[in-house]
C-alpha cells in the first residue's frame, strides 16, 4: 500500500506507547505510520515487570504475556537496612523481556495494518507545523503527531525538565542458573541501598534481568558501574549471592530519567505518551502500564476527534497520585532513616507494600 503524503497520525518510538498506539488506531481503521529507530530486536533499560494492570491492558490488545512465555511473579521481596520483608503481591505479575514484549507489540501493530518502518531515526520535530524530519533527511507531516520517544528527547519536542541531576538507569541480564531459579520462582525482589534500588526477577528466555535505578552522585562516588555493583555486593549480602556466577556484564544505561514528571501542557496536535507523557519511578514498576494506557487515551482521543490539550489533561490527572506517591517511597527508599523507618513498617504491616502497590497503579 502506498504511504499518504501527509499522515493522518505519525508515531515517533515504537516502545509499549508507540505500538500500542500503532495497534488501536489501525484496529479503528485509522492505520498510522509508525517510526522506529532500532531495526530489530533490542532489550531496553528496564526491570521486565509487568504488573497486572500492564497484563489487563496487553490482554485487551489481544496479547497473553503468559502465552509468551512470561514468568508469574507472586510476591515481592524487600531488602533494606538489614531487613528481609516479603509480602504477596495483589494481583499476578510477569517478568517479561522488553525485547520480547516491544517485538511482538511491534509485530501486532504491523499486522492490525500500521506501516511501521524500522531502522528510521527521527531527528527532529517541528511542533508548531506538526512535522518531523528524519535523520535520512525525510521530512513528514501529520494531523496528529504522537510523540512516544520513551527515555530519550527529541529536538524540537524536549521535555521541559533538566535532567542533569536525574538518576542514571541500568540493565544487564545474568545467565540462567539453577540457583538463581530457586532463589527468584515466583518472585520480584528489590535491593534498597543509598542513593537507589536494584531489581531482580526471572524472565521468559531463563535470564533474571537485573536492573538499577541510581543517583549519579552514588555513581560518580564509585567509579563507574563495575564498582557500584561490587561496592553494593560488598554490603548487601542477599545481592552479593545473586551474583555468584560472576560480576554482571553488558550493561546498558539510560541517564537522566526524570521520575515524578508529567505534560502538563501540550500543542495542538502533539499527543505525548508513555515516558514522554508521565514517567513514574521505576521502583513502583507502572511505567509499562502507564505507557499502554497513554496509548489507548490517545488514540480514542484522535478517533472521537479530541484535541491533544484535553488527552493530555486526562493523563496529567490520572497519572498525578500515582506519581506522587512513588515518588514519596522513592525518597524514603533511597536514604537510611527513612529507608529503615518504611522497612520497620513493612515489616510490621506486611499488607502496606499491597496498599502502596494499589496506589501507584494507573490501570484497572
Ligand atoms: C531502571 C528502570 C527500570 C524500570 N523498570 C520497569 C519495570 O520493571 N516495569 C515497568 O512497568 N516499568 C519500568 N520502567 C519504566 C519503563 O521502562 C518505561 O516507563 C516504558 O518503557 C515507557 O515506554 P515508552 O514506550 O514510553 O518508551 P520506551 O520503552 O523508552 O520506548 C521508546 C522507543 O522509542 C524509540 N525512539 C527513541 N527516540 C527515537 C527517535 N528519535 N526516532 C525513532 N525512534 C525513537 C526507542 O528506540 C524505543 O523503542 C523502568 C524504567 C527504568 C529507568
């Protein structure tokens, strides 16, 4: 089929909000066109938690994450200030490969009818006249430009936040091993330390993905990321029998992720979603949800023929509790008295992180 001149809806990501999108406006029969800068298969910074708000919404599309494969996830493990704490968790979750979940978001977005193009990297947006051009110099209009870059700025289009003083993201994944199934069967865990967290799950391939969120000062402090991960296996003894089989290698890292961040505002036309509408703190692992959510907002909003003012707005305050209430636990997580404080009451309440888990939700 020939591409229109002018698109009646571009996506720029093809992230969990870009394809998500890609699927609901094709499904409608609006099928958009969709640009993505990686031409295949790639893992991204992230903690491979699909919580079950993430799982309803995937369902909706049509997508089983189980049926892929994904490993159920129960129960939630803390360990902070000496502690061990676990708790069920409210509903079931999944460790899922994000190369696994955005491939086959990708692949369901292509089959609804989206033209999807690989391997294409957007350079830079002109907001006001609702065009992009590409890096191979193409340029392209659309009515609805929906703005799904994730972790990463475009120009022209750039969240209004300086990141520079934002925690830095980090993801490896450790070889499947039988230890490391026992230890993990059904469960998340999560490493409180100063200055960040590291999460552990088992996911669909075998591997755990292991995943940090850290300050950069508690970077910078160590020396780079194979010190941090030795520093924190030095004093954290849970984490450093995680890491048996050796230190973790092939990392990747996304800096500046600007936790408790959302549009407030937007131009007619430029529909931001996912990390690019609302970025929770990852340790609540919704950005996921977040992202299929913004996705069908978005794309309902473009079919009634809603202005992207009122969709965002919508977002804006769905998102905002959930926001601030992972950022609150993102703060006491990461220093020692409040660290310890929360850890006590987890302990004593084990239903709190359930509570806390309902409210950091955006989905049903
Ligand atoms: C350390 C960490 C751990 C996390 N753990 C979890 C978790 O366990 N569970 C959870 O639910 N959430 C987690 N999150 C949040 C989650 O990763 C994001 O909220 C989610 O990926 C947002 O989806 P998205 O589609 O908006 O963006 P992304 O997933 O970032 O996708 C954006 C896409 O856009 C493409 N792109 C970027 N720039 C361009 C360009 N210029 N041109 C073309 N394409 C472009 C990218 O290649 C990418 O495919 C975590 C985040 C961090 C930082």
């Amino acid at each position: 089929m020939a591409l229109p001149a002018r698109a009646p809806a571009l996506i720029v990501g093809g992230g969990p909000a870009g394809a998500a999108a890609a699927i609901a406006l094709a499904r409608a029969g609006r099928p958009p066109r969709l640009l993505e800068r990686t031409s295949g298969a790639h893992d991204t910074v992230c903690g491979a938690f699909v919580g079950w708000d993430a799982i309803a919404a995937l369902r909706r599309l049509g997508i089983d994450p189980f049926a892929l494969g994904a490993h159920p996830i129960h129960r939630l493990r803390l360990f902070g200030s000496g502690r061990e704490v676990e708790t069920r968790l409210p509903r079931t979750a999944a460790g899922l490969s994000r190369r696994c979940l955005d491939e086959t978001l990708l692949a369901a977005a292509r089959q609804a009818g989206a033209f999807v193009d690989r391997g294409r990297s957007v350079r830079a947006a002109d907001v006001g006249a609702r065009t992009i051009r590409t890096d191979d110099g193409e340029e392209i209009g659309a009515d609805a430009l929906l703005l799904a870059t994730g972790k990463h700025e475009l120009r022209g289009a750039v969240r209004p936040r300086d990141t520079s003083r934002d925690p830095i993201g980090l993801r490896t994944a450790l070889s499947p091993s039988k230890q490391l199934d026992a230890v993990l069967d059904g469960v998340i865990e999560l490493h409180l330390f100063d200055g960040g967290y590291a999460g552990l799950l088992l996911q669909e391939d075998g591997c755990a993905n292991l995943c940090l969120s850290v300050q950069r000062w508690r970077l910078k402090g160590a020396g780079g990321i194979p010190n941090l991960v030795r520093a924190l296996a030095d004093a954290l003894p849970a984490f450093r029998a995680r890491l048996a089989h050796g230190d973790p290698v092939g990392w990747s890292a996304v800096s500046g992720v600007p936790y408790g961040w959302y549009a407030r505002e937007t131009a007619p036309g430029l529909y931001r979603l996912g990390d690019q509408g609302a970025v929770i703190a990852s340790l609540a692992g919704d950005g996921i949800a977040i992202a299929l959510e913004s996705a069908a907002e978005a794309a309902a909003a473009i079919l009634a023929g809603d202005g992207a003012e009122a969709y965002q707005g919508r977002l804006g305050r769905r998102t905002a509790l959930p926001l601030t209430v992972a950022e609150g636990l993102r703060w006491a997580a990461e220093r020692p008295v409040p660290r310890d404080l929360l850890m006590g009451l987890v302990a004593a309440v084990p239903a709190l992180p359930r509570f806390a888990a309902r409210l950091t939700r955006v989905g049903t």
